[in-house]
C-alpha cells in the first residue's frame, strides 16, 4: 500500500499494516480540519506520516511484543484493578535515575507497579518552573543523569513487572530551546513555530480575554524579546514559550518526539496542559475545539506507531471541560485515553472541610459520562496546588453561595478558619477574583503536622484517620490511583523552599518534600507513625489489587444520601461480588439506614469489611449501620 509517496508493506509488519489501513483516513481528516487552508498541508502531511512510519520502524521488538500483550486484554490495560501509581520527583525522591532502581523493592512492597518520574528533560536552572520548562525534549537534565540511565530504569521496570509514566511538555518550550534560540536569531521559520509579533497591536487584542494564569509572579500573557525586538506570547512564565500548533511544522516536530517516548518504553505519556495548545484572539485560549481535533489527530497517530503508549490529558479544569478530553460526539472515546478526575480530587477535600457530601453527589451526573475503555487518574494530593474549579450550580444545588463556600475552603486549609486543624497556604491569589488554590501536603491539610507540633495524641490519631480516608476514597472511586511520593509515610510541609530563591516564589514546594530514607525506613519500625501509614497504604492497595470488581469499566453507581456526611458507592462486575464503598466525611459517628444498601436492587444479607475484616449481618430496612467518625468500609456482599 502507498500513502502519498509513504510505502506500506504487508509483509514487513501485517499488524501495523492492518492498523494502517484502519487510521489513515481518520488521520486526513483530522490533519485537513485543522491545516486545509495551509499552502504546505500535503508536504507537511506527507512528513507527518514518514514521521510515524518510521518510528514504528525503529520500535524494539520487544515494545512491539509489550503492544501486543497490552492489546490482547479484554479490556484496556490501564482499566485493570491491578494498577496503582506513584508520581515522584527522581531528585528530590532519590537523588538520581542511576539510584532508583535501588528503591524499586520499597514501592514494589508498598503495592505501587506504575512510576510517574516527573519532568526528566533537559530545562535551566533557576527557569525550569519544575522542569516544565524544556530546552531539550531529547536530553535528561544532567542533574538526574543520562537518557541511557532513563532507558535503563525502563528496562529494569519492565522486568520487575512494573509500568512507566513520563511527562511529554506539549504546549511550550524554554526560551532556552534550540528552536526559540534560533527564533531569537531571526530565523523567520522557528519565529513561526510560536506566537511572535513586531509590536503590541495583536499582543494585546489577546490580552483582552486571555485571562493570567499566575497573576502574582507572572502577570500578562507576552514578553518582550529584546534579540529580535519581538513580543512572544507566555502564557505561564516570560521564560516559557507557546508554540504555535496553527503551523503543521510544530504538530510534525513534537509528534516526532512523542513517538521518541513512545520508543523509550513509556507506557502513559502524561500530556502538560492540553487545554492550551491552540490560541484563537477574542478567546480564553483554553479548551478551544482544535486542541480537541490536535489530540485526536496525535492519539490516532500513536495508535498506529505505539498502540501499547496510553496518553493522559492533563486538564485540569472545570468538570464538563474535564469530560471533553475524552472526546465528544463522534469522537467519543477517541481522544485522551486517560485524565486527572481533579474534580472528584478537589471535592475530596471539600467534604472534608465541610463533612457534607452533597456538592460532590451533584458533580457526578458530569463524571459519569466518562466514556467506555477510557479511566482517570485519581489521587488526593499531587505536586499541583488543589484548586476549587468545580461548578458554581453544583454548589448552589448543595444549598451553598459559591463565593462564601470557596472563601470558606481557603480559610480553612489556610488554617485561618478558627478550630481548623490545616496547616496549607494559599497559592495564586486574585485578589481582583478572590480565587485562590491551596498548597499543602496530605499530611498537613488533614492536621498531622499541627498534631505533632502540639505533641496532641487524639489529634494526631484523628490526623491519622483522615489520611486513610482520603487515600481509600481515592483508591476505589474508580480509576488508577496514584500516591504523591511522602503520602505513605505522612510527610508533612518542607518550608526550606523559602530560602531558596529559585523557589521561594511559589509554595507549591512545600508539598514537594526531598525525602530522608531514615525516616522513611522507619516503615519497617513496629510502633512509628512510618509503619502505621505505609501499612494500611499497602493494606488499602492490596485489597484493591485483589479484587476485579474494582476495574475501571463504568461499574460504580452513587448511593442516595440518606445520611449528607457518607459518601455511599457500588461496585458491581459480571462474576464478581458486589462492593459497598462506604465514606463517612463527618468528626462524628454516621448512622446510615440499612435500606441505602437496597436501593439498587440488591439485598445484602451478610457483608464482610475488607479494611477490618470483620463481618456485618444486615438488619431491618430502618435500622442502621454506624460509621465512625472519618471511617470508612470496603463492604462486600456474601
């Protein structure tokens, strides 16, 4: 088969060929809704498949074999109970890629078999914003070692059994970056691979809806380029370059490096900020509908080179905004194959504060739309601030002034709001909006850091008891879980950032902690707070490993709320047992009525709690089951 000049050979390879014939013509339609008025789209459409061709030509049989496992699962590999994650920054967890292999048995026994590394790539010092700034999509940063240390980290995962997840920084470069250096030269064809203009005039037609997404340490959205006398549009720092998709030159060169992961062994590539990929004057450029067709059009084309590389959307935005990413109409289920459920991550920490469960309950008439053979990631804490961008209405259905509810969230997580046990910070305050996102390590919003600075026993095993809430909530509300590395052993915030002026701008590094092996070696100590936290996590993911019934295949209804403090879910497979996942968000006992557990049209007579392995026969309908206060039941039917 030829494609253009692009020749395809049956024999070389009859899976790709096969997977060819089926993505080809989707992979034309999306290129032309995008590039159709472009004077160069058939070139650069030819170069767009000679990039994936080759890629697949240059995938190690041993990927191509990891493909073909992956695809043989009845359901998507990423869907399976079997997965659980651990986001970490390689540095500040270990020192260096050469060492983590070192501590693969310490997250292999916690239950962990997916690594999330944060930012590896090449980015300045003092302008990496964490490593999200790239001057080198090719190169590991010296400081984490080589990209020969990186494969060898893959390969020794892939042995272990165990997944990789990398970063691929998709909307922006550093400054720093061969291409912005040598748009900064004047070479007019990588000024065009970003938004440059000789004055203020269009610069600021942008401005007049683009809003600022860090206000206080990077107000506006264009810098000023004195080498060239260009303004470049930086949407989240000066030192941070958009790219500009609206040229098919960009699209083909960073496919190229997505594939470059791809053949790396990456398993998910975690795609930063795809809500602004694409830029439109007289918008928000964000969410716009050709960043949609941009990640269909990738999605199909890794399909076709590397059909065992999942991709993760990281929008994190409103809720319906949220669900968009999976793609819509006849796109559905075609565009990211996972996301962050950052709304059910932020509403987490709303009932939490509040002890009511309403607001999350009117959010999931959203997120129930997920799509078949899609998941989320779902976590409680991350290296990101928690933000409170879920819908005015679904605060308003809960009887809530969205203004005051989330002014209340941020005094409380602040520790402002009197008898709050938080000890977090505010992080990108408006002051014009009043909007504000929270820092904060799990530990220290759920009050173990204040608990321990006030030598408080019953405080501290309060602090205790709302940290494995929030992680059981997490782990089986359906999705990949994913610990932020510290969580397991209850590290609480690092305020040294403060002395560090690459980082005393910006708090989020105070629940980015640089971990002592000591302490966490003390996991194994009988008797330490390490070992109480590190093996009920561990207890938590077994369980979840040990059951199906848990696999993220659309298979969980929400229970009425006969009681506004417990958060009630069903799990329910074909050849499994049903599961009650039973929450209670309230400092006291919950009563629930027995009848809650019949409203699906099962009735329960015996039920075994997998967290405390005790048993629980079911009385009479207005009877009632009690929760303890932040306690929470794995509940299965026998």
């Amino acid at each position: 088969m030829a494609i253009h000049s692009v020749e395809l050979s049956r024999e070389s390879d009859e899976l790709f060929y096969a997977r060819a014939l089926a993505n080809v013509a989707s992979i034309r339609e999306l290129f032309e809704a995008l590039y159709a008025t472009h004077a160069k789209r058939e070139s650069y459409f030819e170069s767009l498949l000679h990039t994936v061709v080759r890629a697949h030509s240059q995938r190690s049989q041993a990927l191509r074999q990891r493909d073909w496992v992956k695809l043989q699962a009845d359901e998507p590999w990423f869907t399976s109970n079997s997965l659980a994650g651990m986001s970490l920054y390689v540095d500040r967890f270990c020192g260096n890629l050469q060492s983590l292999p070192e501590q693969l048995p310490y997250v292999k026994d916690l239950g962990v078999n997916l690594l999330h590394l944060m930012p590896l790539f090449q980015s300045p010092d003092g302008e990496s914003d964490g490593g999200y700034a790239v001057s080198d999509f090719r190169q590991v940063d010296p400081r984490f070692g080589t990209l020969d240390d990186l494969v060898n980290v893959q390969k020794r995962l892939q042995a272990e059994g165990m997944y990789l997840m990398l970063d691929i920084v998709f909307n922006h470069t550093s400054h720093h970056h061969e291409w912005a250096q040598r748009a900064k030269a004047g070479d007019k064809a990588f000024q065009d691979f970003f938004y440059m203009y000789d004055d203020r005039t269009i610069p600021d037609e942008f401005e007049k809806s683009l809003p600022e997404i860090f206000p206080e340490s990077s107000p506006g959205n264009f810098t000023y380029v004195p080498d060239c006398e260009k303004w470049v549009m930086t949407v989240f720092h000066d030192y941070q370059w958009d790219l500009n998709y609206a040229n098919p030159a960009v699209f083909v060169a960073m496919l190229d490096t997505v594939l470059f992961y791809a053949n790396l062994g990456v398993d998910i590539l975690r795609i930063d900020a795809p809500a602004f990929i694409w830029k439109q004057v007289g918008t928000t450029c964000q969410n716009l509908p050709q960043a949609h067709t941009l990640l269909q059009l990738l999605r199909q084309c890794v399909q076709m080179a590397a059909p065992g590389m999942a991709l993760l959307g990281e929008a994190i935005v409103a809720p319906r905004q949220i669900m968009q990413y999976f793609g819509a109409g006849a796109a559905r289920g075609k565009e990211c194959d996972l996301a962050y459920n950052a709304t059910q991550m932020a509403l987490q920490w709303d009932m939490l504060a509040t002890g009511d469960t309403r607001i999350m309950l009117a959010a999931q008439e959203v997120l129930l739309q997920k799509p078949l053979n899609t998941s989320w990631i779902t976590y409680t804490r991350c290296h990101d601030d928690i933000g409170l961008g879920y819908e005015d209405t679904m605060i308003q259905r809960a009887g809530f002034s969205p203004y005051e509810h989330r002014r209340f969230l941020q005094r409380y997580y602040s520790g402002e709001w009197a008898g709050s046990p938080a000890m977090g910070a505010l992080f990108s305050v408006n002051p014009k909006t009043g909007d504000a996102r929270i820092s904060g390590t799990l530990a220290s919003l759920c009050g173990l850091e204040k608990a321990l600075r006030d030598d408080n026993e019953t405080a501290l095993e309060l602090a205790v008891q709302k940290i494995l809430l929030m992680q059981a909530h997490s782990f089986f509300v359906g999705g990949i879980p994913m610990l932020f590395y510290g969580d397991e052993v209850g590290y609480t915030n690092d305020y040294a950032y403060t002395a560090d002026e690459t980082k005393s701008y910006d708090n989020r590094w105070m629940h980015r902690p640089l971990i002592d092996w000591a302490k966490n070696k003390k996991c194994s100590e009988e008797g330490t707070l390490e070992h109480l936290l590190y093996t009920a996590t561990q207890k938590l993911l077994s369980i979840r490993a040990r059951l199906p019934v848990v696999a993220d295949l659309n298979n969980h209804e929400w229970l009425s709320p006969h009681n506004i403090h417990v958060a009630g879910l069903l799990r329910t497979r074909n050849g499994s047992r049903p599961l009650y996942c039973l929450f209670n968000f309230s400092n006291l006992p919950a009563y629930l009525p027995w009848i809650t557990l019949s409203e699906k049209g099962l009735s329960p007579t015996l039920l075994f709690d997998y967290w405390t392995e005790e048993e629980f026969t079911v009385g009479a309908d207005e009877e009632q089951f009690v929760l303890a206060p932040y306690g929470f039941y794995l509940l299965e039917q026998r």
